[in-house]
C-alpha cells in the first residue's frame, strides 16, 4: 500500500521552501488548463520546478508548466501553481491535495482555484466565466475524499462544514469587480461538478450531471477545495468554460483538449486582469496578537 503523507512530510516541503525564498505569500493561487500565463503578471517572481521541491508530484498534463512562482499580484503576496495535479495521472488523492497543506503551513490564508470546464448550463458559451458558488463531489460519492484516513487535528477539524466552501463575500466582490471590467457577456456563478476523467463524458453522463443541478464540469478543483477548507482557509474560485458538453446525440462535435488549451489562450487576458483585480478585494492578512 502506498506511504501516506504525515505531517512531518507537509511540515518539510513548507521549511524547504521557506528557506528558499524571501516571499511569505498569503495567497494561492493554482491555474488550470490553459491558465498558466497568469504567472507572467507577478512582480519580484522567483520560480521552482515541481522537481527540486521535496515530497512535490509532478505534472504530466499539456497546458500545465509544472513550476511553483512567487510573487507580487497587484501588491498581494502570491504563490501560483503553475499546473496541478490530477487523479487520472495516476495519484492519489493525498498526493493531488499536497500543495494545499504546504500553503497553509507556510502561512497562506486564501485559496484562489482556476479550471477549465465544459458548459453543462445552455446559457453558457464558450470564453464565459462561471464563479463557482458550490460543488459536486463525484468521486466522494464512492469514497473518494482527501480526508480519508486519520484525521490530524494541526489540520482541521474530523468532519468540516462544505455548505460554505466558496466564500460569499469574495463572490459577491467578484461580481463588482467584473462590473469595473465592463465585459460584454456577465459573469456567470453556478455549481461545478467534479468527474475522475480523464475520458470526457458520455451524452448520457451529461444528461445526468445537468439534472444533478450542474453547470460546469471538470475533472479537478474540488479536492483541493475540500482540504482548503478543512485547514480553515478562505476559497474562491472560478471556471472557465472552454466547450461547450455535446448534449445531442446527432452532434458532430467532440471534446478535445487543444480546443480546451485553446479556449484558455483566447481569454488569458480577460482572466488576468479579473483576477488582479480580484487580488485587492481580499481582506489583508490577520495580524500575530
């Protein structure tokens, strides 16, 4: 059976890099497929490979760098991953979620997820962006959750709320914010649901996720939402929608994921500049009593 993380392990990875960098982030932030460029916008960056950090996995996916880079959003202290990890890489779950913790113990209070997602919802087009307002756990229905196994109490809580996941009044400054932007299409918010992947859906699996009350589906995101919220830190996050999922069994179309990576390079700019914004919305770190 496969050695699970202690908290000695999560406890060296966050020393490590706290030695090897001046930058103390009170932010994270992990990119999705095709999201990657949003690194390119920070300020005294200073960059790692997933390979030099200890305990870190690797990243095996096209449109995901594999670097963790520091730096400054729009004055906010950052740690961006550039590329995550997936269960259908072939990692565990525990594995997928190792960032998230390592973040924490190095001090970061807020979690900013990205994602690239197909349109369940029919008023969804695609370049649209859905702030994402809950989740469906999938994969936690047949018993897939990070917070499997013995519960360490540093961590969290044995059985956190998820009914609050996304913050409400980050959700709310989003929408302000996109009002500042003065985009054409509004700012979509709505349920994503997590699937293992990596094979898209079938039409009949769409079907199904759409009446669960679905409006983006992706193949990510969610665990590390979980284990975020588990350790108390403040998530917000998004979706982008890079397709839109085949509903029609007549359709030609087929998901792809250069249409994915595509989608993501053609709105780069517009999720740049919404997330810097966003940067000054969040409430400034607490300070030591």
């Amino acid at each position: 059976m496969e050695k699970r993380f202690k908290y000695d392990d999560y406890q060296n990875t966050s020393e490590w890099l706290l030695c090897h960098t001046k930058h103390r982030p009170q932010v994270a932030v992990i990119c999705g497929s095709g999201l990657g460029n949003l690194v390119e916008k920070l300020t005294d960056s200073q960059s790692f490979d997933y390979s030099e950090i200890p305990n870190f996995p690797q990243s095996t996916v096209p449109g995901h760098a594999g670097r963790l880079v520091f730096g400054f959003l729009n004055g906010r202290a950052c740690v961006m991953m550039q590329g995550r990890f997936h269960m259908y890489e072939g990692y565990s779950i525990w594995k997928v979620t190792f960032p998230v913790r390592v973040f924490f113990l190095m001090g970061v209070d807020t979690l900013v997820v990205t994602n690239a997602a197909g349109g369940l919802n029919p008023e969804f087009e695609v370049g649209d962006i859905m702030l994402i307002r809950d989740h469906i756990n999938l994969p936690g229905f047949s018993g897939v959750n990070p917070l499997i196994g013995p519960n360490d109490g540093r961590f969290g809580l044995r059985f956190p709320a998820m009914s609050d996941a996304y913050d409400r009044e980050m959700r709310q400054k989003a929408h302000r914010a996109w009002q500042q932007m003065g985009e054409q299409r509004e700012l979509k918010e709505g349920t994503y649901v997590m699937v293992a992947g990596p094979s898209f859906e079938t039409v009949a699996e769409s079907w199904l996720l759409q009446k669960l009350g679905a409006d983006a589906v992706g193949m990510s995101t969610v665990p590390e939402v979980i284990v975020a919220r588990h350790c108390g830190l403040r998530v917000f996050g998004f979706s982008l929608i890079t397709n839109k999922v085949v509903l029609d069994y007549e359709a030609q179309e087929k998901a792809n994921h250069e249409e994915v990576l595509e989608a993501g390079r053609q709105a780069a700019q517009k999720l740049e500049r919404f997330v810097s914004i966003l940067m000054t919305s969040i409430p400034p770190p607490a300070k030591a009593s």
